[in-house]
C-alpha cells in the first residue's frame, strides 16, 4: 500500500494526541512516503520497550533526561541531545525525567498510520 502524505502545513493544536499507554502519548506530524516526524511525550519512569524496525531513525531530545539503548551501548541524554539508529538495530528508552522526544524516521512508519509495511 502507498503512503499518502501530510497537509503541506501542519498545526500541532490541530492533532489529538495518541496515547500509547505506560505513560507515552505522540502526535505524528509532517510525513510523505520517505520521512515522517512524530512528537512523542514521556512520563517519568516510562519505558519505550527494546524493539527494532527497517526503518532509519534520528531522534531530538526536545526536554528531559533519557536512558537511551542502541544496539547493545547505553547512555543518558538531556534536552539538545540527539541519537541516529541504523535499520533492524535493536533500540529502546527509558525516560529519567518527563520529556519530550522528536522522532524522525525514513522510509514512513506506515504501521503508525495503520498501514502496513
């Protein structure tokens, strides 16, 4: 299945938030079939589960304190940081501190947006 594509101008008041439980809520903003930007919010101690995906990933620590773990490695990281995950490395994150993440991805997450690939 194609991916479709964002409105050319996206306005965050006008995107419900997801909430994906455990204390994690995101809003998937800008996407067209090979990148796509989500804003993804953190609640102290919650955990984004160790996983992996064929996507490339690049992340901006907007505000708080993460655990971040890439491919067997561990590091804390704070507001202006940033991590890049190559495809189908194992990955995940706890928060420290309630905060914010901007994920980018390319290709699309295509499961974000109940598609599949």
């Amino acid at each position: 299945m194609a991916v479709g594509q964002s409105a050319a101008f996206v306005q965050d008041a006008s995107i419900a938030h997801e909430d994906l439980g455990g204390g994690i809520r995101r809003k998937i903003l800008g996407y067209g079939p090979d990148l796509m930007i989500v804003k993804v919010w953190f609640e102290q101690g919650a955990v984004g589960e160790v996983h992996a995906h064929r996507h490339s990933q690049s992340s901006y620590v907007e505000s708080g304190k993460f655990e971040v773990y890439i491919d067997g490695e561990k590091q804390i990281l704070e507001a202006g940081d940033c991590f890049y995950i190559a495809p189908h490395l194992d990955h995940g994150a706890v928060c420290i501190e309630p905060g914010v993440l901007i994920d980018t991805f390319s290709p699309t997450r295509e499961d974000f947006l109940g598609e599949e690939g």
